[in-house]
C-alpha cells in the first residue's frame, strides 16, 4: 500500500482526501496542528500532530512513514483576516510550505500535489477563467498562494521534483455517506451560513450587494462538491507519474449559482424559511467568478459527478442536521 503524507488533513477538505486515499487503497498519514482543523476528522490513517514550519518534525513524520507522495493542504485561508495580519498568512503558509519543501527535498520525496486557490486569479480579465488568465492576487491569502505556486515551481526546475497546482473555487457539500463535513470556526462559507440559518442559529442571510452585473444582481460563484475535489487529488497524483515539473489545473463545475439561487436552493432542499437582508457591496468582490476546468477533464480525466447545486446543498444539511441532533 502506498502512504501519502497529507498537511492539513483533519481538516475539511483534507479529511475527504484522507477518505478518497483510503477508499484507493492507499494510506494516508495526517499532518496537522489542529489550529483549524479536528482530530475527530482522522479516521483513515495515522495522525502526526504538529507544524509545518518546525522542520525537525516534519523530517522525522518523513523519515518515520516515508511516504511516496505530499499532499499540501496545510494553510490559513480567511481572506479577511489575511488583510489584518499578512504576517500571520505569510509565515504560516509561505514559510511553512517552504520548511515542507526542504524536508521533501532533503529525504527525497519528488512529488507533491497542491491545494492552490483561484484567489491566486484575483479579480479575472475573463469568465470562464482558464489556466492561462494572469495571476494578479488582491489580498495577501491569494499572494501567500501564489508565492507557494512558485516556490514549487522553482524545486522542480532546481531538484527534479514534480508538483501540481489545483486551483479550485467555492468548496461546497459533505461526505454522501455522513462520516465527514464542514466545520469552521469562525465559519464564513455561504451554504453553511445559510444552513445556519435554516436551522435558526442565524438571524438572517446578508446579500452583499444586489446591484451587480448578474442576472438576479447578487455575485455568481462556482460551486464544486468536496468529494469530487477530492477526487481530483487522487487523478492529480497519478498524473504526476508520468509528467515532471510543475503544473497547475482548475477545478469547478464550469458553471456558477447566484446567491439568491443558493438560498432559493437551500430552502426548497431544507423546507425551511431563510430569511435575507440586503447589504452594501464588499470591496474586491467580483460579479462573476466560474471555472474552465477544460484541461483538467482532458490531462486528469477528471469529471465532476454532484455538479448539481441541489445535491451539494442536501449533502451539506444531512451532515448539518446530524451535528445538532
């Protein structure tokens, strides 16, 4: 059986990977501090708590379960909170991917797949974003990405390693089989918000903006299912096998929902009245943000298979409902 190292694997999208990995027949080794993520979520494979940057520890996890592979999810990913203290954004994700990358370098393992951001694209030229659309970050959590994409690339020209990039969008859904979900504190994605206030721990939805360029004026945003993101990981590895250096894919349904569709979706799957207020717009917020995903169905053979906005949501609200009894 093969092991692969996953950083930040008791987290949301990381316990998902986990299960992919085992579900594979491979065995996945959680590193994670648990400053975001659950030791509750590590079911698949041994768990190894502690920091990327300690580059002490991550040589000895290395050395102790010499895995075949990295899986990288390790990083802080509030955008807000990266605009109010970079510094924290850039030592722990440009620094500690960095320690990561000596580590893999010094005891030799080459490959490494990397869970990147279309923040990285900043605000786009173009809809639907390609590979190919300039990488122009407009907060640090984008720039901290970003720098971690070109650090990878710069190890494999330098050391023979071979990397991906994944690019995704707007993580949405649960585990189908209830094992695992979404759990962030503080929690600042839409659909769980939303469920939040399906279930009445929220007064209200905030529309930030019903103003813009859309057809129902709220932003429209791309929408991938965490399990088929995690699927996209197991691909990515595979690939990597037969294509040195560094590379980078985007990941989403090649089609967006409108926040006033995501809470209009939310209601019919909860049965259950969610209550929406309007706000002024956010600074740095795009009308339209969907994926192209075309090299990723041709290079990885990677498909989407809960694409539809509904089955993401009802995925979410059984794995919600179960949480609070």
């Amino acid at each position: 059986m093969s092991t692969i190292l996953v950083t930040g694997g008791a987290g949301y999208i990381g316990a998902h990977v986990c299960k992919a990995l085992a579900r594979a027949g491979m065995t996945p080794v959680t590193l994670d501090n648990l400053v975001y993520g659950h030791e509750r979520a590590v079911k698949w494979g041994p768990f190894e708590r502690g920091d990327i940057a300690d580059g002490d520890f991550v040589r000895a996890v290395i050395a102790r379960h010499q895995p075949r592979a990295v899986i990288h999810l390790a990083a802080f990913a509030y955008v807000g909170e990266s605009v109010s203290d970079p510094g924290r954004y850039y030592r722990n994700n440009v620094v500690g991917s960095l320690t990561l990358l000596e580590a893999m370098r010094d005891l030799k393992v080459r490959d490494l797949v990397f869970s990147s951001t279309c923040a990285t694209y900043g605000e786009p030229e173009q809809v639907p974003i390609t590979e190919a659309e300039k990488q122009q970050p407009i907060n640090p959590y984008g720039a901290s990405k970003l720098m971690m994409e070109r650090m990878m690339a710069d190890f494999c020209a330098a050391h023979g390693m071979r990397a991906v990039a994944l690019r995704y969008f707007n993580v949405a859904g649960a585990d189908p089989e209830g094992e695992i979900g979404e759990s962030h504190d503080p929690e600042t994605h839409l659909i769980p918000l939303v469920l939040e206030a399906a279930l009445g721990q929220r007064e209200a939805i905030t529309l930030f903006g019903d103003d813009y360029p859309t057809p129902d004026g709220s932003c429209i945003r791309d929408y991938l299912h965490v399990s088929d993101l995690a699927d996209a990981h197991l691909k990515a590895l595979t690939w990597l096998g037969g294509h040195p250096g560094f590379d980078a894919f985007n990941l989403g349904n090649e089609q967006g929902a409108s926040v006033r569709e995501v809470v209009e979706t939310a209601r019919r799957v909860t049965g259950r009245e969610i209550p929406l207020r309007i706000g002024a717009r956010r600074a740095g917020d795009p009308p339209v943000l969907v994926a192209s995903s075309a090299r990723a169905h041709q290079e990885l053979g990677w498909r989407p298979q809960l694409g539809a906005l509904a089955d993401q949501i009802e995925t979410a609200w059984r794995w919600t409902l179960s949480q609070h009894g």
